[in-house]
C-alpha cells in the first residue's frame, strides 16, 4: 500500500487557469467601461447639439426679419453661425464636443430651413 502525499500549493495547471480567469474578467471590464463611457461622450455631444438648436430657435424667435424669410419662402435654408448665436448671448464661448475635447467652432453653421409641416429645422454644417 501507498501511503498519500499531503498536497501543498497549487499545480501550475491551476495557477494558470485563475490567471487566465483574471485576464478574461479585466478585459470584459475594460471593455465596458469603454462602452459606457462612449455612452456618456455621446450624450454630452447630443446636449451641447440641443443647447445650439434651442439657441437658434430663440435667435429666430427673436429676429422676425430671419424668421418670416424662412416662413414666406424667400430663402430656403438660412445659415446662422455659432459666433452670432454666441454675440447675442444665446450661447456661451466655450462650447466643447465632448468626443474630441476640442472647442466647436465659431464659424459652425446652422443651417435652418422648413420641413413639410412648416416647422423650422436646424441642422450643421462647417465651412
């Protein structure tokens, strides 16, 4: 009869399946944080887009000359840029695109025309 070794320790076997684990688990975490924090890039984009359509909203609003040019069909799409939007006090000066971390430029254009029901649209361009 054999007498039985007490076992000590781990076998390189399973010390390399924990490790391999370990790598499995850290970089499916990684790799959500990644996602989430696209995620939230994205949002911050699409708020700072908002905070542009609402200002132009107002600039129309308060600015019947542009407005009713628009509405009567005169012109069909109307470009109104960033710095004008900024002048008026409509925007702040610092307006960041969260995906770059670079300032959006002054000399955005918001190109504002009617849809089908008569509302007015905004969208960007940069000349």
């Amino acid at each position: 009869m054999k007498q039985m070794k007490n076992k000590k320790g781990f076998t390189l076997v399973e010390l390399l399946v924990v490790i391999v684990l370990l790598v499995v688990i850290t970089g499916s975490t990684i790799l959500g944080i990644d996602e989430i924090s696209e995620s939230v890039r994205k949002k911050r984009l699409e708020e700072v887009l908002k905070q542009i359509q609402m200002a132009a909203d107002v600039y129309y609003s308060n600015n019947e000359v542009h407005r009713s040019s628009l509405l009567n069909g005169e012109v069909k799409t109307k470009c109104t840029r960033i710095y004008v939007l900024q002048n008026e006090g409509l925007l702040k000066t610092d307006l960041i695109n969260p995906r770059t971390n670079e300032r959006i430029p002054a000399n955005l254009c918001v190109n504002s025309h009617l849809n089908d029901e008569g509302v007015i649209i905004h969208e960007f361009t940069l000349d």
